[in-house]
C-alpha cells in the first residue's frame, strides 16, 4: 500500500496525463496540424479518449478482485470526472463547431444516424453521475448512490455502441473496446456468481448445524 504522499503524487500525476489529450488538440491546433477535417479530427479525438478513460476507470474493481490490490480505486473519482469532461468536449464540438448550435439541423441528424442518440444517451447518463461524484452526495444519498453509479455500465455499453456504428470501414478498434468492456464486464459477473454460490454454501452449512 503507497504512502499518502505517493499517493499524492500518483494522483497529480494522473491529472497532468488527464490533461493529455486536451494540450495535444491545443498544440496541433496552434500548429495547423489538425488534418484537412478539423473539427471532425476534435470530435473522434474527445470522443476516443473519454471511452478509453472510462475503460481504465471500469478496470480498477476488476484489479481489485483479480490480485486483492485495492488502493487505486483511489483515483477512480478522478478519472470519471476525466472522462465526463472529454465527453463534454466531443458534445461542444459536435454541437457547436460542427452543427453551430443550429437545434433543427441536429434533430435531423439524431434521426439520420442512431449512433448519435446512442451516444447522446450515454453522455446524459454520465451527468448525473459527474454531480454526484463528491463526498458531500455520497453521504447525503448513501446507498442510493451506489445504486445510481451502477449506470456507468450502461454507459459504457452504449459508448461502444456508440463508436461500433460511428465507424464505417474499419471496425478494429470499436471491437477491441467491446473486448475489453466485456472482460471486465465478464469479471464482475463471475465474481458475484461465485460469491452468491459461496453465499448459499454458507446458508445451507449453518442450517445443517442448526438441524
């Protein structure tokens, strides 16, 4: 288990890597290296980050389950909120830059390709899970907060969904996103089926003692 201070520095480490993504568009847009589609360069770039940022966000309970290290559920809050704020960006972008908040011509193209409602949707599951990520709704909702947190599946699901029918040709890396969400999908399963089985083993021994 780290110090509090490696902890510390592991966590400003992780912000400035968070921040990544985002200097990265800034110095390819001061440099006039944004291909010759920029706004859809900044759109697929925001949008692959957040879902790879939510990926290794799901992954820390399966690591826990696997090796029993639990300490970096620690940085968990961060990397959501990470992932909320690219996905904010890759809603501004399509929104503003690419359909200049013209509200019709976006219904249009809602109606024109699922794919957008489909991420749409997983962007607004993901608010109310972004507000309530402080400490203070985590003690004022308590059990209910796990419950509404339980939605980054969905999330998740409908993210890949999301990218699986954005892409047109090559489907490489849409598939390799569902591989991963579903090992780590798959993970949790299987460790609560084998918790319920051990569970009822323990039920079944105390009512033989009982008898």
């Amino acid at each position: 288990m780290p110090s509090k201070q490696h902890i510390t520095w592991m966590k400003v480490g992780i912000f400035i890597a968070g921040l990544y993504p985002l200097l990265r568009l800034i110095f390819l847009g001061v440099t006039d290296h944004l291909t010759a589609n920029p706004i859809e360069f900044v759109e697929r770039s925001t949008g692959t980050w957040a879902l790879v940022i939510l990926m290794v966000t799901l992954s820390m309970t399966p690591i826990k389950l696997l090796t029993g290290i639990a300490w970096p559920i620690q940085f968990r809050r961060m990397m959501g909120l990470f992932m909320f704020f690219y996905a904010c960006l890759h809603i501004v972008t399509y929104a503003w830059l690419d359909h200049s908040l013209v509200w019709v011509d976006i219904v249009k193209d809602i109606y024109k390709h699922p794919y957008v409602l489909v991420g749409f949707s997983a962007f607004v599951l993901s608010i109310p899970l972004a507000i309530t990520s402080n400490k203070a709704m985590i003690k004022r909702l308590k059990g209910n907060w796990k419950k509404l947190h339980q939605a980054v599946y969905a999330i998740a699901i409908l993210g890949v969904l999301h990218y699986w029918w954005l892409v047109k040709k090559d489907l490489t890396e849409p598939i390799l996103f569902a591989l991963v969400l579903a090992i780590l999908l798959g993970t949790r399963i299987y460790y609560n089926y084998c918790k319920s089985i051990h569970n009822g083993q323990n039920v079944n021994m105390k009512v033989e003692t009982i008898s």
